[in-house]
C-alpha cells in the first residue's frame, strides 16, 4: 500500500513540473550582439548586428559571406522601431546574449535617457551589457564597420574597451545599471567611453577592409564623453580620461613617461594605484584632498641614469609624483571651467562626510564646484627594474 501511495503521489507531482514549454531553438533565433540608437529627426533608428552562426563557427568551412548582419528601423519609439524590424529580419531578435549598446552622437547630444528606458526595463534584455558613445559618428556607421582579427565586431568593440581600461586607462567600462543609477544620481555626473571611426566611413562596409595587412579603416577609442544629466556636452582628451581614471580609482595599469635629468626619457608601468578623496567642511565651505599611492615599475630608459643608486630611484620617484599630479591639477581645472559639471564624485563624498553641510550647498554644488579647492597628493614607490639595471644604449660612464 505505501509503495502505491509513492507511485501516486510522484505522479502528482510530475504534472505539477514545468517543462520547456518556453524554449526557443536556435535555428529560430537571431542573436543579437550589438545594438545602435540614432535620433533621425523625430525618430529612433535602430541598427542590429546579428551574428551568422555559419561563419563564425571553427568546424565548418566558411561560405565567403560577412559574418554578421545589420538590420535597420525607424520608429516614434525605441520598442516600435525593434518590433518593426520583424519585417525584415527572417528570424525573431534574440537579446539575450548582447555585449554593447552604440549611442549615436546626435542622440546623446539631445538626450539618452528616453531611448535607454527600453533596454533597462525589458526582460528580454540582461544588464550586463555596456554602453558607449559614438564621436562625431551617428550608431548605424560605427556597427558597420568590419573589423580585422575579430569576426563580430561587437567582440572587437568590448575587448578594446576592456584592454584599454587595464593597460592604459583612458576607457572606463559602464553597465547599463551603473548608468542607470548614475543619471538618478543628481551629485555625480556620467561620463562614457567614445568610439571614432578612422579613415572612410563607407569603406568599412566593404569585406575588403579585414582582407589586407592594413584596414583602410578603424574603430578607436577617442577618451570619454561628458554628460550634463543625460546629454553629451563634450569629449576628453586622453590625457584628461587617464587622470579621471586615477580620481576615479580605475586605473589597473598605464605607462608614464619621465625627463631624464640631463637628457633622454624613463618610462615606467604604473602597476598599482589606489585613490582616496576626502571632502570636508570649513567655516560652510567645501574643500576636497586627493590622495593616490602609486606603485611602478621602470619599463624602459632611454637616457644615463644609474639606476643602481638610490638617488636615482628617488629622482625617478619624484618625477613620476609630479607628473601625475600636475596632469591631474590640470584635468581638474578643465572640468571646473569648461565643462561645469562633476564628474568626479566630489559632491557624493561631501555628502557622505556631512550630510547636514551638503544639505545648505545641494541645490547650489554645480556653481560652487567650479571654484571648489582641491588638493592632490600623489606618492609613488618604484619597486622593479626589469631584468637590467641600467641601460643597454646608454650607460652611465665607467661601464
């Protein structure tokens, strides 16, 4: 009787499992890999790249064709312009696997925040996808360009992203939650990474392009866009992107090159650094102090300088400290004056130190943190000197 009462009671459990009654084949989806917004008048014009399965795949032979496809549509509205591409695509945009939202440079000059509503708030979509800016280069032209070395050029997008943010920090990835959070945030403003299109934007629509030793045309990374709210009002230079990455406590890596006391150059590979701003309140005013401590190693002397002393490290250490600091004191004062908005974080860390204080300069900070005191303080220990002490070309005299 139990046994009976078993076999009954997993039989009643068994109709209560869902199956796979939501599947979706593959061969009915496309996959999507990267998406552009453009603002074409009154309308959105959105540009699909999807990829073809046959042609990146390493166990077949491939058939000649592009590797991926573009689709185009228009609509009054991000979600009608998708919906409408069903007429031209033959099979159902698939999401799921996005790797990179382009926005168009006269979509982010008028406003993102509408267009990106879509893409946080569907299902469809996850949220760990990034999301750059296309400089002077509307979306559709920057996910038309067939890139070399990697097949989809959505790849090719991320991991120079990704690359360029470790090893030489003038990008800074951004999710779609983090920018998300940082537009509702009213204490700091967003800045994204741009992409350039080099050379002639038609040629990159043609095969040819990723068939020679040397593309007619690239997809690069220019720096960082500057947002006011949600609108682009400007681009950084890369030596202003890589000084926001150290007050940003972003940079994992970079190279800074140094004058040699006589002549020549020392260049040297940050390969650590940490940031720490403090804000605080005197008398009602703001004031903020920057501290970065700052780990190197020597990477190349092109000058005579005996790096077996320790003067020369201390030299080689000093040198890097100001350098650092002054190109920072310079992105600072560049922001402040031209382009009026904090990007930094300042107003969230005053704030965080005495909310009673921020609460009387709020309404105010954008006016007050153009004039707002910052002191910086950078400190840099040189720890390696590769595998030679001093160098090959240049030895110092009586070697």
């Amino acid at each position: 009787m139990s046994k009976y009462k078993a076999i009954c009671l997993l039989m009643i459990l068994s109709l209560l499992l869902s199956g796979c009654w939501s599947k979706r084949e593959l061969n009915e989806l496309a996959i999507v890999a990267a998406l552009g917004i453009d603002k074409v008048d009154n309308e959105f014009e959105i540009t699909v790249q999807v990829v073809d399965p046959g042609e990146i795949s390493s166990k077949q032979p491939t058939s000649g064709r592009s590797p991926v496809i573009t689709y185009h549509s228009k609509g009054k509205t991000v979600f009608e312009a998708i919906r409408k591409m069903t007429t031209v695509t033959a099979r159902k945009l698939y999401f799921a696997h996005l790797q990179i939202v382009v926005l168009g440079d006269e979509l982010a000059k008028e406003g993102m925040a509408e267009p990106l509503d879509l893409v946080s708030r569907d299902h469809e979509f996850r949220n760990d996808f990034d999301v750059i800016v296309a400089h002077d280069a509307t979306a559709d032209e920057v996910l038309n360009v067939l890139t070399p070395i990697e097949k989809v050029p959505a790849n090719k997008l991320l991991n120079s992203l990704k690359t360029s943010e470790k090893t030489w920090g003038t990008t800074q990835s951004i999710k779609i939650d983090e920018l998300i959070n940082t537009l509702n945030n009213k204490e700091t403003s967003v800045v994204m990474s741009a992409i350039e299109i080099q050379g002639d934007k038609n040629a990159g629509k043609d095969p040819s392009n990723v068939k020679k030793s040397k593309s007619s045309v690239l997809l690069k990374y220019a720096g960082l866009g500057v947002f006011k709210e949600d609108k682009f009002i400007g681009l950084l230079s890369e030596e202003d992107s890589r000084s926001l990455g150290f007050l940003k406590d972003k940079i994992d890596s970079t190279i800074e090159i140094l004058a040699c006391p006589k002549e020549g150059t020392v260049s040297t590979e940050i390969t650590h650094s940490k940031t720490k701003i403090k804000g605080k309140f005197e008398n009602g005013a703001p004031k903020i102090n920057v501290f970065i401590d700052v780990s190197q190693n020597v990477g190349e002397v092109e000058c005579t300088i005996d790096l077996t002393k320790e003067k020369s490290i201390h030299y080689i250490n000093k040198k890097t400290e100001e350098h650092i600091k002054k190109r920072i004191e310079e992105t600072i004062k560049t922001v402040q004056q031209n382009y009026r908005v904090d990007i930094f974080g300042f107003g969230s860390e005053l704030h965080r130190t005495n909310p009673k204080e921020w609460k009387k300069i709020k309404k105010d900070w954008l006016t007050i943190f153009q004039e707002v005191p910052v002191k910086v303080e950078v400190h840099v220990n040189t720890q390696g000197l590769g595998t030679m002490e001093n160098s090959l070309v240049k030895k110092p005299k009586g070697e």
